[in-house]
C-alpha cells in the first residue's frame, strides 16, 4: 500500500473511502488557494488560474509537500534494513542542517537523493494492493492497447508498453545494494556541506543510472504515484495522460509530411508571433493533440462501465461544496502545467483546446463558440 493511503481499516460511503473523501476536500482547498476568483475565466484563463502564482502539480507532479518528504526521510531513517546508501542520505541532511533551514534540506535531500525516496515509496506500495497502483496501469494499459496496432512503427510505444510491465514490479529498481552500488563512489561528510554538494552535483551529471532510461522512468513514475494517492481520476487524466500523449505526438508529428503539417497549423489561425517560430507551431498542434485526446479518454472512463460514473458523481457530490467538480479539476490542472510560459503563448497556443471544448463553455457559462479549430487536427 501506499506510504500514507493507509494500513487502519476505513468505512466507506458507497464508492469513496473516507480516505478518498478527505483527499477530495484538501484538494479542493488547495486548487481554491490557487486560482484567482476575481478574475473572469472566460475572459483570461491564465489570469483565472496562474495569477496568483500557486500551480499544484505539472504534468508528472511537482516536488512532494514538506509534510510529505518529512514523513518520507523519516519512514527511511526507521526502515530496519541498513545500507550505506541510506546513511550518506542521512549524513547529508545533518550536514545541510547546521548551515540552512530544515525545510531547506528536506528539498536538497530529496533533490540529491531522489533514488532513496523511490526506495521507500516502492517498498511500501507492495505491502498490500493499492487503487492508485491500479488506476495507474489502468491508463497506461488503456494507453497502449489504444495504439497497439502502430506500435512497432514507433518506438515511444513500444517502450512504453515494455514500462508498463516493469512497473507491476518498480521495487526491483530500488533494491539496497543498488542503491550502495550508486552511491558507492560518493563521499559524503556531516560536517563538510559544502564539500558534499559538490560531489552530489558532480556525481549527478557523470555517474547516476537514475538520470535516463527505465531507472528514471520508474523513479518518476513512483514518486508521481506517491503523489497521486486518493486523487480522482479528473487528477491522473489531466496529468499523466496529457504526459502520455504529449510523449506520442511528439514523436508523430516531427515525423509528419510539412505540407499537412503547414495546412493544420493555416488552419488553426495562430496567432502571428506563434506563426514566427517552428518550434512554437508544432507546439501548439502537440498540446491541442494532447489535450482534446486526454479529454476523449476522461469522457470514455466516466460513461463506463457504471461504476465509473457512480464514482464520478460521488466525486462531485464532494467537491460540489467548494464550488468545483471532476471537470474544473481536469481544466485547471492541464491548464496550470503552462503558467511558467506567461499569458500570451498560453492563451494562444496551450490553452487553444480549452478554449473549443463545450464542457468549458458550459461549465463557466461562456457560451459557446460555434467556429472550432478542433477539426483542423
């Protein structure tokens, strides 16, 4: 089970433990602290989500809460099993402590040990089944037998489809004397700081196996599960998915006759600036792909089977008292994955698919547009 999702018995009110329920109403709290009421959704939906400056999660979630790496670094400072690996981790956070602040160096250790926190997410995901784990290759299954006929013609899914079947077993990748023997190089001293960075950062950029390939894919997926535990399924379309398909038809449409290429983005009436640059061309049909596939797939999952929907609607019930529903979320979430590209390429370019979509018009009262550049792509 996952560290946190729980090993005490909870009730449950039809589909959703309670667990889950609380998990809704922080992450309504949450997405309230961070969008901008004053500002009109309809008008500027950059300004309605990123204003404020508080994105939640990017598309395969930000840095764990402080509660989160507190509860992490501790659960492995507990875990029974020595290791050398583990105390250089312990080290250096006691070295980063005498000169920054705890919070500090619970981020810098996670940073720098990343590896170590996958360990313990890992170890812990496997005492017992998990909903998040399920849901997780629910999608990635989904995913792959979607594309399966093209898959030998392109490698992303064929890599993703031999992921998939890792991942039933991530903690192979985070075994002790593994972990020892990356590390194993590394001199780490509690009362040299400075010293320990630099060999942290020296070690990162010529030695780490966890920086590319299946290691890093497995890390990344593990600590973005740790972060998805008691979410919706509003939160791991809007996320995971759109990574998925922005993975897919990144690959696709770099590989696409230019001619069909130039028509599609003629099509989409970019604005001008847009126009100017390749890279942000091929952009905008790549996160307009994405988004209008990842939707396509939430909207199947809730219509079926009828649990999904039950859940769907329990979900609602939930967030209804703040104010948002499963749909809000999707949005808000797929939207604040581009904050960091300030308003005039978002507006025009990452938000093009939001701004056709009539589940958004509805759910903001905008009204309707009838032209929809959707069919271009």
């Amino acid at each position: 089970m996952l560290t946190g999702s729980g090993h005490c018995q909870v009730g449950y009110v039809r589909h959703l433990s309670e667990l889950r329920i609380r998990e809704l109403e922080k992450l309504s709290v949450r997405i309230q602290g961070s969008i901008n009421t004053e500002k009109y959704a309809c008008e500027s939906y950059f300004d309605y989500v990123c204003s404020r400056n508080r994105p939640l999660f990017s598309i395969m979630g930000h840095m764990p809460q402080m509660g989160d790496l507190m509860q992490l670094l501790t659960e492995l400072q507990n875990d029974p099993e020595p290791f050398e690996a583990k105390q250089k981790t312990l080290d250096f956070f006691i070295s980063c402590n005498v000169h920054h602040a705890l919070e500090d160096c619970y981020r810098e250790t996670y940073e720098y040990f990343k590896p170590l926190f996958g360990y313990i997410v890992t170890k812990n995901m496997l005492n017992g089944e998990s909903h998040e784990l399920d849901d997780f290759l629910g999608i990635l299954d989904r995913f792959v037998v979607r594309f399966q006929k093209d898959r030998e013609s392109n490698p992303i899914l064929s890599k993703l489809a031999t992921y998939k079947q890792k991942f039933k077993t991530p903690r192979v990748y985070f075994h002790a004397r593994d972990l020892s023997r990356e590390y194993k190089d590394l001199r780490i001293y509690r009362e040299s700081y400075e010293h320990n960075v630099r060999n942290l950062e020296q070690h990162r950029k010529l030695n780490s196996t966890y920086e590319l390939g299946v290691q890093r894919t497995m890390l990344d997926w593990s600590m973005y599960l740790f972060q998805s535990r008691n979410k919706p399924m509003s939160y791991f379309y809007s996320t995971f998915t759109v990574h998925l398909y922005m993975m897919l038809f990144n690959s696709l449409e770099r590989q696409r006759d230019f001619t069909r290429f130039r028509e599609d983005v003629e099509c989409l009436r970019l604005p001008q600036f847009v126009n100017v640059l390749d890279e942000a061309r091929m952009l905008a049909v790549i996160y307009l792909k994405s988004f209008r596939a990842a939707w396509i797939d939430y909207s199947a999952w809730i219509n079926s089977p009828p649990q999904n929907s039950g859940i769907y609607d329990q979900e609602n019930g939930v967030l209804q008292k703040y104010h948002l529903d499963n749909k809000r979320i999707f949005f808000t979430l797929y939207a604040q994955n581009f904050c960091e590209f300030g308003k005039d390429l978002a507006e025009h370019v990452f938000y093009l698919g939001l701004k056709q979509n009539k589940d958004f018009y509805d759910i903001y009262s905008c009204g309707f547009q009838t032209e929809n550049p959707m069919t271009c792509v």
